[in-house]
C-alpha cells in the first residue's frame, strides 16, 4: 500500500484535480438595505440618513397639491396630449396631433411628458409628475456632486438651498421645459468633476451628451454653462495640454451630434412632410434658434413677439429694466436672489483659498465649474434685452447651492484663516440682512419672520467671528443659526410657491398677492394691457383634469398668472379657459370627419378648446398669431377641402407683434366675412361648413 507524501514546508503542493471555485455570495436584501441607509464606509454615520431625508422632503415639497395647477402652462400641455396620441406630433413637438405647427421650443421635455401621458393617461398627474422628479433629481446630481469633493455636509447643504430655492419649487411641479434644462445642465456640472478627476474622455464626451439634450430642450441657454465647463478641464485636468484639448473638441463634437441629429431632420424633411416650425418666420428651426430664441433675447430684436425689448440704457422695455442689479430687482430678486450675495462672497474666498494649489486641484476646478456656471447665467440673465420670465432663473439654482455649500465648509475647514472666517461671517451677515430686506416685500408672514432672520443672522455672524472663543458645545448652535437664517426665508416662499395652483404663459413664486415689480405675478411685462379684444363668452365648466377645478377666470385653482388675455375667443396670449360642455359637445360632433375640429388664433385659445375636447385644434400664427402658419391661402385651401369644422372667433392677433406675419388677421377678417357665426355656450363661433349665401 503507498503511503501518501507531504510537500517539505515552504514548497508548493502537486497540483491536484481542479476543485469547483464557488461564485462570491451575493449581497442579501437586508445588506443591501443597510448599504443604502449607510452610504459609503468613509461617511459619516448621519450622512446617508440626512441625504435620503432631504430626497423625501423635496419630493413631499414639490409633490404637494400637485394636480392644484391643473393643465399648468396649457400651450404645452396640448402639445403633450398630441404627442401622447401621434407619434408625429411627438417627435417634432406639435401643438395638435395633426402637426400645423410646433410649439417655440424643440421637443425634449415633452417626450418626458408625452411618455407619461401615454403610460398614465392625460391628466395634470401624468404631465406634472415628471417635472416634480427632476427636481428630485436635481437635489439629488448636486449633493453627489458637491459630496464628492467637499464632504456630505457640504454635499447637504448644497442640495438643500436648490430644494428650497422658491423659483426652483415653481418650475419643478409646472410644466415648461426649464425643469429638464435645470437637471441636464446638474448633470453636465457633475459629469465635468468626473471628467476632470480623471481626465477622461469617456467624461467629457457624456457631458457633450448632456448638453446636446439641453440643447434639445431650451436650444442656446444651455449654452451658458459650457465656457466654464470647458475652462474648467483645460485648467485642472490631469494630462497633458495637447490631451486636455482633444478631449475637449471630443466633447464638442457629442454636443453637436447629440443635438444635431434632430435638427437635421426637421432641416431636411421637406416642409410639406412636417409641422410648421412655430416662432419662426421661414418656417425653419435654425431661424428660431438663432432668432427669436437665440439673439434676439439679448437684443430685444424679436421678430413675432408681443411688445418690445428695453430701449437706450437698458429701461422701458416690455420686460423690465437690464443691469447690474436686474437679478435683484422687486419682480426678480424673491424668486431666486436670496442666497447670491453669500454664494458671491464664498466664491471669492473660495478662488482665494484655493489659490496656490496645484494647477489640478480639484476644489479649485469645481469653484470654476459651479461658480462660472453662476456668473455667466446672471450676467445674460441681467442684461438680456428681449424676452426676460422670471422663472428663467431656476438655471441659477443648482450653481449657487453648489457654491454656497463648498464655499462655507471650505471657509469653516480653514476657519484658522482671518480671510475663511471673515468671509464666512460676511456671508452669513448677507444672507440674514438681504433676506431680511426680500422679506420686507411681503406680508405674508408679518413682521416674526423676518426679524427673526435678521437677529439671528446677525448674532450667528458675530459668533463666527469669535468661533475660537466659544465652547465646543456652542458651536453647532452657532452653524445652525447661520443655516436657519439663510434658508427660512427662501423656504417659507418655497411652501407659499406649491401650497396654491399656477397656470398660464407667466408664472411666479411665493406668497399670493406679494408685491411685483413689472413683468411679476399677475402682471404683463410693465403692466401694459395687450392689444386685442378680451375673451367672450362664459368660462368653460367642464371639469379640469385630475385635481384641477376651473375658477371663474377660465383657469384651474390658484387662478392664471398671466396678466391681462388678448386676442381670442376662448382664452388669451397667455392663458387658456377650458371651453364649456356645450362647446365641448358642438366641436366633439362629427370630429371624425374632420382634421381639425376647430382652428383659433394663439396657440393658448385653441389649447383650452383642444385639452377639452381632446381633439386636433389649429393654432393660427402660434403662439402670438404672429407666424404666417397657415397662410390665407392654406388656411382656405383646408377650409375648401372640408378639413376645419369651426373656427374661434375674437381673434385678430394681440398688439404689437414686433414684425410678426399678418397671416391670423387675414384669416379671421376672411372667416368673418364669409361664414356664419353662431354662439355656442356663450362664445363666439364661425361653422366653416355653413358659408354665407
């Protein structure tokens, strides 16, 4: 019998037969449940808890009563319904699901929308929905963002200034495309760190990506945030020069190719084939782009739109006086200013701070990425000449909290630094009097709240300037004040801001009834009336949609934010009244027979007839009626050819059109003349079938 022999220690074992190597045990539920809750072993125990806390609060916040806006911003919740039934009107964005025109933007944010209209069906749940989860989404991009270089509390902070920054929590739960723009430019912001922490050009070519949808969303502005970007790499990457700028022309190219494919379609589809392209004059999207929505907002020049850009030295424009102090100003400055001046301060200190690391430091890279991002945006913002919303400011958003969240805990990590502590109180100092002051513009919340932000800001201030005097135990006392006073008064106008409905083509945030500079709630760039007759007839009573109940004004509760209606039969220039039972009935009879049931000049009148009716209504000339969409000739052609039913009457454009085609007044001085008019539910209608003998 051989006996078995063992290896002489330190030699390695005769290899026997291969023993089944078992695959490494998956995670169990319950790790994956405490990894969740946990974070990252580096972070520290509250960490995890305070990031999922702050999710759930801003999606409780920007979920609250949500349906109260009802169809919210009507001129795209009916390009929604048509791309939620053709797939057409989908891909291009069309106002009606027979494709006449497109709505002034390309289409990205309504796909989001469409889709979920078509899972959920049409109701403001289904179109509101998405907006409130990108906002989520945003907190969430930004805290990674912040996180990653800073720690979770500044991570924390950062996320909790965009939640509560009162402009954000209006377009996170309306329904413009700002919501989609916001989070695609965060997304840009976060994948540039990573790009530069690893001079990737994997990176750089997902924040190519990024920027092309936003480009699909909002064409130029997102723009702004790429010079910054861009330096931001070229700067602090680490590799070589020759490497920093390939990568960078890599990421262009994905810009223009992640845009691009959908503009050379709607470029090259012969016009016959697809919508007209609304906004434009020529009927094409690069006219668009680079017209009414690209130059012409900086110089007021805007061909088509209602009222005029500010004249010589930046006053008595249509939309507000421009400069320095425009992001400040009583229609602005409560909707997104409250933290700029700290987030100012901190940027400096920051840059200075920072100034003598290593050309890849990446605090550094990130005070050019977020804070450039900040700079840029406010200055356009504060000297664009033409078409000017308030609620354009919620591109600011995620750029301050970035910047407010790094910059206070750099400052308090170097708080042995005479420069870190002075700018950190100088910045507590300025977010407790500027609030205090913004405060002071309502009163709302009477005089508690802003006193106390005042007192308590400033005693926080003070405190930090002696922080090396105080207790240990004092100090979070201390922080926290500073963080209360920074954030109540953004917060408590957050709350206002989705406690009550909003709908029309204006919006704006906080309390009802503030008091508004030109161009604010409830008012019409300096308050001047729109040409055009006012809307006849009763208000519609038909139901709105889920959680949407129409007031007596025509719009859902919470009342239309859109200043004086023009020009239309059923609603205005901007906003729409849902039609009545019996209009409903009168436009719903025979609809198959028909393309379009119902035609009406400005895209905000035949939205109200389309949303309740749910059928295909031509928007004559657009948004403003200043489009030559339909010409006369067409629009007599499609008459001749039995496709429009009825046509709205009281519309004859809405004033001053700056240039704008005289098509929709054409048409309706045509229809008038030689149809017969009839009063359906109280409003004016002309029977295309039923000429006069």
């Amino acid at each position: 019998m051989d006996t078995m022999t063992l290896p002489a220690a330190g030699t390695a074992a005769a290899p026997g037969p291969a023993t089944p190597q078992q695959p490494p045990a998956r995670p169990g539920r319950a790790h994956l449940a405490r990894r969740l809750w946990r974070g990252a072993e580096a972070d520290p125990s509250w960490a995890r808890p305070a990031l999922l806390g702050l999710l759930l609060v801003t999606l409780v916040l920007y979920t609250w009563d949500l349906t109260a806006s009802g169809y919210a911003n009507s001129f795209y919740s009916a390009a929604v319904q048509a791309g939620s039934q053709s797939w057409k009107a989908f891909f291009f964005g069309s106002s009606d699901a027979a494709s006449s025109i497109t709505v002034d933007k390309p289409p990205a944010s309504l796909w989001v929308m469409a889709l979920s209209v078509r899972l959920l069906g049409l109701s403001s749940f289904a179109i509101l929905i998405p907006q409130a989860l990108m906002g989520v989404a945003t907190v969430g991009v930004v805290h990674t963002a912040v996180k990653r270089h800073f720690g979770a509390a500044a991570g924390l902070i950062a996320g909790a200034v965009v939640a509560l920054t009162p402009v954000a929590a209006l377009m996170f739960t309306f329904n413009n495309p700002d919501a989609l723009l916001t989070l695609l430019m965060a997304l840009g912001a976060w994948a540039t760190m990573k790009a530069i922490e690893q001079a990737s050009p994997k990176w750089m070519m997902i924040v190519g990506v990024f920027i092309g949808l936003g480009f699909l969303t909002k064409t130029l502005q997102v723009l702004l945030v790429v010079p910054f970007f861009g330096l931001a790499y070229l700067v602090a990457a680490p590799t070589t020069l020759r490497k920093r700028i390939v990568h960078s022309l890599l990421a262009v190219g994905t810009m223009v190719l992640s845009a691009g494919w959908w503009v050379a379609i709607v470029e090259l589809v012969p016009a016959s084939a697809r919508p007209y392209v609304g906004g434009s004059q020529t009927n094409s999207f690069l006219e668009l782009t680079f017209g009414y929505n690209g130059l012409g907002r900086l110089s007021g020049d805007e061909t088509g739109s209602v009222g005029g850009g500010a004249g010589p030295g930046g006053t008595g424009g249509q939309w507000g006086s421009t400069g320095w102090f425009r992001m400040f100003s009583s229609s602005v400055g409560d909707q997104v200013s409250w933290l700029i001046p700290s987030a100012l301060v901190l940027l400096a200190a920051g840059l200075w701070l920072r100034g003598r690391r290593p050309r890849t430091d990446l605090r550094r890279a990130a005070y050019l990425v977020w804070g450039g991002w900040l700079v840029v945006t406010m200055l356009v913002f504060s000297f664009m000449a033409g078409i000017f919303h308030e609620y354009y400011t919620v591109a600011l958003a995620p750029a301050i909290g970035a910047v407010v969240g790094m910059g206070a805990v750099e400052a308090w990590q170097r708080r042995s630094s005479a420069v870190a502590t002075i700018a950190l109180a100088a910045a507590t100092a300025a977010a407790a009097t500027w609030g205090f002051l913004l405060l002071s513009r309502t009163t709302a919340y009477g005089d508690w709240l802003r006193i106390a932000v005042l007192a308590v800001g400033m005693a926080a201030a003070v405190l930090i300037l002696a922080v090396h005097w105080l207790h240990m135990r004092a100090v979070p006392l201390v922080l926290a004040g500073a963080l209360v006073a920074g954030l109540a008064g953004p917060a408590a106008y957050a709350v206002s801001t989705t406690a009550q409905g909003h709908s029309g083509s204006i919006v704006t945030a906080g309390p009802a009834g503030s008091s508004r500079g030109p161009g604010g709630r409830g008012g019409f760039g300096a308050g001047a009336p729109l040409g055009g007759q006012a809307p006849q007839g009763q208000v519609g009573q038909q139901a709105g949609p889920q959680g949407g109940l129409p007031n007596q004004q025509g719009g859902f509760r919470g009342g239309p934010q859109g200043g004086a209606p023009g020009g239309g039969g059923m609603g205005g220039l901007l906003d729409a009244s849902m039609p009545s039972t019996a209009v409903v009935a009168a436009l719903s009879a025979d609809a198959q027979k028909y393309t379009w049931v119902a035609a009406a000049v400005g895209s905000q009148t035949a939205a109200g007839l389309q949303l309740g009716t749910q059928l295909p209504v031509m928007a004559v000339g657009g948004f403003n009626g200043s489009d030559p969409s339909p010409t006369l000739a067409q629009f007599q052609r499609y008459v001749a050819n039995g496709q429009i039913h009825y046509f709205a009457g009281g519309g004859r454009g809405f004033g001053n059109q700056n240039g704008g085609s005289s098509s929709s007044s054409e048409i309706s001085a045509w229809v008038e003349a030689n149809f017969t008019s009839v009063t359906i539910g109280g409003s004016t209608f002309y029977d295309l079938t039923q000429p006069l003998q």
